[in-house]
C-alpha cells in the first residue's frame, strides 16, 4: 500500500499532503481489502453520513493490472482509442508516457513532473489541476489492446503485431438483437479509469488523452457510475438501474482458484507468452428501457431476473446468497422461471463463469424525453469465447431482452500488471 | 473574429517588451518593401500557371529586388523562404499580367523561391543559394530577428487585406453576389492569417469579425459576416452598401495600425497558439462562416498565420529546443497534409460537405499541432 510519500520527492506535489485528517488508519482499511464495503448507499441509512469514501491507493504494480479484482470503485470513467499513426516507435513512446503518469496519478500525484502549478508560467502545466486537493480515492487505470491493433479492419498490420495476436483476441460474434453502434463500439486501445471520486477519474483520462495527442485519437468514451457488482467478498451487492442486486454471484478476489480457471490468462494459452496474467475484457453498453420496465408489475419485474427485489434471493429462497434451486417450484411451476434471466445465466447452466465489473450509466435523455440510461457492462475473463460468448449465447431466449438493448461492443486483451519502475504498459508485448 | 479583450496577453508590443526595434522607416518607397537598403540587382521572375522562373539560382548576401510578372491566368503569389519554410519575404495578390517587385535582404544560406498560382498550396518551388558569411546570431538577436520577420509578414498580408477587401466590397455595391460571394473567403484569407495583431485592436476586431449575436447592447451587426450573411441566406445586397463602406473603413484603419505594431517573442508564440485555437473552436465547428460554409478558407489562413509566427522564432527555436522544431514541423505538414485532403480547384471543400469522420480528423490534427506549439512561448520564456 503505497502511501505518497514526501511531496516533492519525484519533484511533484502530491494531492493528499493537504489532507491531514487521512490516518494511517486509511492504509490499514484497504490492506484488508475492505474499504470499498465501508462505503455507500448500504450505510446510507445508518444516518452517519460521515463515512469518507476510501481514498486511499491501490498499488499500480503487481502481478496483474490493478482494476479488475481491486475492490470495485464507485465510479468509472472508460475510454477507447484508435491508433493514428503507423510509427510503432510513436505508440511505444506513448505507452511508456502514459505508464509514468498512470504511475503518479494512481498514488495520488499530479500526471507530470511539474504539477499543475508548479511549472513555468509560460507553458501549458502538464497536469490540469482538477484533480488538486483530491486524494488517490483508489484510482486504478487498467490498459486492453483491442484486435484492431494488430490487424486494422482493412487487414494492415501496422505495427508488425499481426503474429503476436492471442487466437482469442477477435471481435465478437453479432447476437440477435443487438443494435451496435460502430462509432462507439471497437478501438485500438482501451483505458478504464475507476476511483471513487468521478473527477479523480476524469482527471486520469484527461490527462492521458492529453499526452496521446497525434499518436492515438479518443473514439470514444463512457462515464459510469454506482457499481453494478461486487468483485470481493466484503463489499455489499449493489442494485443497478433496474432496481435489484447485480453480480451477487459474481467470481470474487477471494477465490484464487476460480480466477485462475476463468480469468487470468495462463502462459500455456495463446499469446501467453506476453499475456499470462492478463485477461480479456469486454465490454457492452446495454441500454436499459427504463420506461417499460417501471411500467411492468413487481411480480413481472422479479419473474424476468429470477430474484427477489427486496432481498436479491434467489425466487424460492430467503436470502441473497442461499444457493439458486432450479427445481424449486411455487405454485405448481418453478419458481426460477427457465427464461429468467438468472436461470440462463447462472454458472450452472451457463457452464462458465466471468468476472463482472460494471456500472450504470445516465447519459441524459433521449431525444423523445425517456432516459438514456443503462449498465456499461464489463466482464474480465480468460478467453472470451469462453467468458462472455458462451454466456451471452445462452441469453438468447432470456426475458430481459424485452427491457435492454446492446448498443455498444469491443473487446481487449489486458496485458499483466507493471512489475517494477522501469516497466512499462505493454513492454512485454512491443519489446518481447 | 472573437469578442473584444478576451485575450488581454496580447497588447502591443511596445508597452511591454524591451525590444527596440526600427521597422518602419523602411517601408515607404517602393511596392513591396521587406529588406530596406537599395538592391544589390533586380532578378526577374516569370510566374505562370504550371512555372516559376526564377532568373537566378546563386546571388551574394545582401538586399535583392525579385520583379514578379505574372504570366498566368490565376492571381499567385512569390515567396522566399528560408529552412522551415520561414517567410523572408513575399509578395501577394499578383493579378494575371501584372509585375509587382519584392525588396528583400538575405542573409547567406540555403532558400527556396515558390510561386503559387491560384494562392493555394506549397506552390512551385526552385532553390535559391546565397553565398557569403553568414553571422551566428545572438538568442537576443534571434528574438529580435523574429519580431522583424513576423511584421514583414503582416505587412505583406495587410496590403492584400486592404485590396481584396476593397475588392469585394466593391462587388457588394456594384450588386454583383457572385462577383462578391468568390471574393469573400479570399479576402478573409488575410484577415484570418493575422488575426493575433487584428485582435490587439479589441474596438475594431469584432465591428470587422463580430458574428451575429457577439454585439453589445445597441450595437449593430457589422463586418464580414454581416454582408456573409444577406449573400447566401436572403442573396439580397441591395441594402449592403453601406456596410461595405464601412468594412473598407475599419480595416483601412486597423492596416495602419497593424502594420505600425511589433509583437515580441511571446506574442508571436502564443499568437501562434491562439490562431489553432481558432481553428479548433470556430473553424471546425463551422461556427465561424455559419451562412457560406467556407470555413476551410479560415483554417487554411489560420493554419499558414499560426506557421508564420513560429517560423519567425524559428532560428531561435532551433538553438533553444531543436526536438520541438522537428515535431511542430512533422505536425504542420500532418495538419496541411490532412487538410490538403478537401482541397476543391483553388478553394476547398464546403464545411457542410465534410462528414463528421473528416471532421475529426482535421480535429485530430489540430490538437496534436496545439499541444506542440502551445510549448513554444516557455521556450521564448527562458530565454
């Protein structure tokens, strides 16, 4: 747990030393990995209201890239980019830029070496500033390359990355009903910034897309927020949109051995020789049909997920985490409808498992006045076609098809974390 | 065009900078005056459509007088530039069978001539070798090299603002909405190219630039836009007229005034960055040019002003921060080479032609080149 130490000591001011009333006791919380589950709308009611948010650092280094078993952080803010230059030598430059500054950021420091205010009047101060005052608040910044930087659409390979390209890494097959925008689907790259302050995420990004310019071009990009899963055993299933609990059966940190079967590539699989211990991620942005579904009964509402709103168990069962029966039956039927959505879903019948790491999103309104909201979907695993194909095929005849529409897909192949200061975000990918 | 003294950085030189320097005197006499002392010999220049014969390709340092005939059928340009494309001088706006003479000092070294026909383009280019000694400037006498450079360049550009100008007003009230609708986005070229002097003028920048709705309370909507806007929204100039006389007032009197102020180092550099800005806030967003969708005549201009400001700094930059000149070079031509896609004849493309993928790209490059250039002034700064 690395607290920023001295300001100053990179030759930069660290955001947190203005905050003296952030203990030692802030470290000791997230070492047990339970800062997350300290927080949010599960204490709200409580009336204490004066619970911070967890603002401390999580580790940039490590085996695996921070952010996808780190405890899932209250906010998102997503970004995917196309490469637009064909220098290799430009694109490493940028990768290893972006790793120094992902490197700051994370630990609560400005994006460069000056700061924000602390350089020459006449230059343009390369941190923006927003982020001033504001605490790590458990910034994590996660990098994918996506197909397409291996092999353009139009079949060029840029980069002479064509034969490092994992077999799993390819865009996803279509699925009935999707309705896909291709200017916000795909990208060469992927940064995913989680924290829980939004700004201390849009600050990242900002500043990464800063340091990007004329190498790589925004394609586009997608706030989230609340948490849609829970990604350790300590933190408390969150709702989303639709109103009931989200990811109770997710893969979790907790369980080393689940994650080595379905997430973290291993070296023995294709392109492990610069991917072990990475993972894929994608991601679809699922619009959900806010206004039907409000419209639709409680008893409509929990038959199309296959749980309990109040309490998030599973229909037939009493609480949240008491095992899903398939063959429990209520009133001469079964009491998890076989197009529930948990019912399809589920590991057991899905015959896989992912991690899920997503957020809800509200992007305003649509133009017809119906809110344009949904859950940014995210799943980590370790081959997609495994991971999120399998089950999303198996979604097919799923009752909450009714309510929500895919608008948005890509896909990324995450390499394993920096190991120490002189890594760098695809090193073993570009100089292996 | 912007709305008067948002940009208080930019005042006139004079006040602010140390710099000392004696520019005027020398622009009296003759046509186009950029050196100053009498010519050494005169050197003839044939300037077609497809040709640009220059009658010398090695002349000792010292001051020259190029006469430029155009023997063409389109209005073109003659150019002398140094590495990088730096003016040291130039001549605009030559009609076809006309000869005008450019009076310019050369220091020894490496030059290329370039005639542009249609005044568009990197135009046809010879190389020009001037031989001698060729002293090593001082940083001090590099900044102050470029103050001299960058309002010969003003100059050049404020005497075919004040023709084309003239011209198209005269179109306006002779009622001729053709005549006047091609000369609009030639005549704003020279606006445009300098518009970090014409801003120092916060009065008269935006009775000449102002766009619909930019005024104070009580008053009227003047300028470029104004008769812009009855050429292609109603295509009825009959009540026009006085606005074109009082065009040709104002920029009559910001030329006089433009062409007697100097911009130190840091103006310039940050008059190089404010004119992208331009382009990525009023050009790109078609914002600028809302009725005849001739933007990309403003980028183009903004583009060549911003290049001219920087080049002026160029041989202090070189010695200052060599890695920065080459990047800002590699991202000039990335930007032309992107906007040179939507070249059209002698214009470009529409704005409301350009599709939102063409669009970000031309966006793309811009902030790329921004964050480049933007770099610029802290390196003048440390001087």
């Amino acid at each position: 747990m690395s607290e920023p130490t001295t300001a100053g000591e990179q030759g930069g001011l660290s955001r947190r030393r203005v905050l003296g009333w952030l203990g030692a006791g802030t470290a000791g919380a997230l070492a047990g990995g339970a800062a997350g589950g300290l927080i949010g709308r599960a204490t709200a009611d409580d009336a204490t209201g004066t619970v911070p948010a967890a603002h401390g650092a999580v580790p940039f280094t490590g085996a695996h890239q921070a952010g996808i078993v780190t405890p899932a952080q209250d906010r998102l803010h997503f970004v995917a980019f196309d490469v637009v230059t064909d220098d290799r030598e430009e694109l490493v430059e940028v990768l290893k830029a972006w790793t120094e500054a992902a490197r700051r950021m994370t630990a609560g420091r400005d994006a460069g070496p000056e700061g924000a205010v602390a350089g020459s009047p006449h230059a343009p101060p390369d941190d923006t500033g927003e982020a001033i005052d504001l605490p790590p608040s458990e910034l994590t910044l996660t990098i994918g390359f996506g197909p397409t930087l291996f092999t353009s659409a139009d079949g060029v390979d840029r980069f002479g990355l064509a034969a490092r390209r994992p077999a799993h890494l390819s865009e996803l097959p279509p699925f009935p009903g999707d309705q896909l925008d291709p200017a916000t689907s795909g990208g060469d790259l992927c940064i995913q910034a989680c924290a829980n302050d939004p700004q201390v995420a849009v600050h990242a990004v900002r500043n990464l897309v800063r340091l990007g310019a004329g190498v790589v071009s925004v394609r586009w990009s997608q706030l989230g927020f609340g948490r849609t899963s829970s990604t350790t055993a300590d933190q408390v299933t969150p709702r989303n949109l639709f109103g009931f609990k989200d990811g109770t059966n997710n893969l979790k940190a907790e369980d080393p051995s689940g994650l080595d079967r379905f997430v973290w590539v291993d070296p023995a699989d294709s392109g492990g020789d610069w991917l072990a211990g990475g993972s894929y991620l994608v991601t679809r942005r699922i619009r959900m049909l806010i206004e039907p579904w409000d419209t639709s009964s409680l008893r409509e509402q929990e038959q199309t997920i296959g749980r309990a709103k109040g309490s998030g168990a599973p229909l037939g069962q009493r609480g949240e985490f008491d095992a899903v029966d398939f063959t429990a039956r209520v009133d001469g039927g079964f009491a998890v409808p076989e197009t529930s959505h948990v019912f399809l879903a589920h590991p057991t019948n899905a015959g896989t498992a992912i991690l899920r790491r997503g957020y809800s999103f509200v992007d305003g309104s649509d133009g017809l006045g119906r809110l344009d909201a949904g859950m940014f979907f995210i799943a980590f695993q370790r081959d997609p076609e495994t991971g999120f194909v399998q089950v999303q095929r198996n979604l097919r005849a799923d009752a909450l098809n009714e309510y929500i529409r895919h608008t948005s897909s890509a896909v990324f192949a995450c390499p394993p974390g920096v190991r120490d200061d002189g890594d760098w975000w695809g090193r073993a990918l570009f100089a292996g | 065009m912007s709305l008067p003294d948002h940009r208080p950085a930019l005042l006139p030189a004079l006040a602010l900078a140390g710099l000392t320097i004696a520019l005027t005197a020398a622009c009296g006499g003759s046509d186009e005056t950029a050196g100053g002392e009498t010519p050494a010999d005169t050197i003839a220049v044939a300037a077609g459509d497809d040709a640009c014969e220059v009658d010398a390709t090695e002349i000792p340092a010292g001051t020259h007088e190029f006469e430029v005939t155009n023997e063409g059928s389109r209005v073109t340009e003659f150019y002398v530039y140094a590495e990088g494309d730096r003016v040291m001088g130039e001549v605009e706006n030559i009609a076809p069978g006309l000869t005008r003479s450019l009076l310019v000092e050369l220091p020894a070294g490496e030059y290329e001539t370039a005639c542009k026909p249609g005044m568009v383009g990197d135009g046809i280019r010879s190389p020009l070798t001037v031989t001698g000694e060729s002293a090593q400037l001082s940083e001090d006498e590099s900044l102050a090299g470029a103050a001299v450079d960058y309002q010969r360049y003003v100059q050049s550009q404020t005497a075919a603002l004040t023709e084309r100008t003239a011209a198209f007003a005269d179109a306006v009230r002779a009622g001729d909405v053709e005549g006047a609708k091609a000369l609009y986005p030639v005549a704003r070229t020279y606006w445009e190219r300098i518009e970090p002097v014409a801003e120092i003028f916060g009065d008269l920048d935006p009775l000449i630039d102002g766009r619909e709705g930019d005024q104070e309370e009580g008053q009227d909507f003047t300028g470029f836009h104004r008769i812009e806007k009855a050429l292609w929204e109603t295509g009825d100039i009959s009540g026009m007229g006085p606005y074109a006389d009082r065009l040709q007032q104002d920029v009559a009197e910001i030329v006089a005034l433009a062409d007697e102020t100097t911009l130190d180092p840091l103006q310039l550099a940050n008059g190089a960055k404010a004119l992208l800005d331009e382009v990525a806030t009023g050009k790109i967003t078609g914002e600028e040019d809302r009725y005849s969708h001739t933007d990309l005549w403003d980028f183009a201009a903004n583009l060549e002003g911003s290049q001219a400001a920087v080049q002026a700094l160029r041989p202090y930059l070189e010695e200052a921060d060599p890695e920065l000149v080459a990047e800002i070079d590699e991202r000039f031509a990335e930007t032309e080479a992107e906007l040179g896609q939507y070249r059209a004849g002698d214009g470009w493309v529409l704005h409301d032609q350009l599709t939102q993928d063409q669009l970000k790209g031309l966006s793309d490059s811009i902030t790329a080149l921004t964050e480049s250039v933007s770099r610029v002034a802290a390196v003048v700064a440390d001087r």
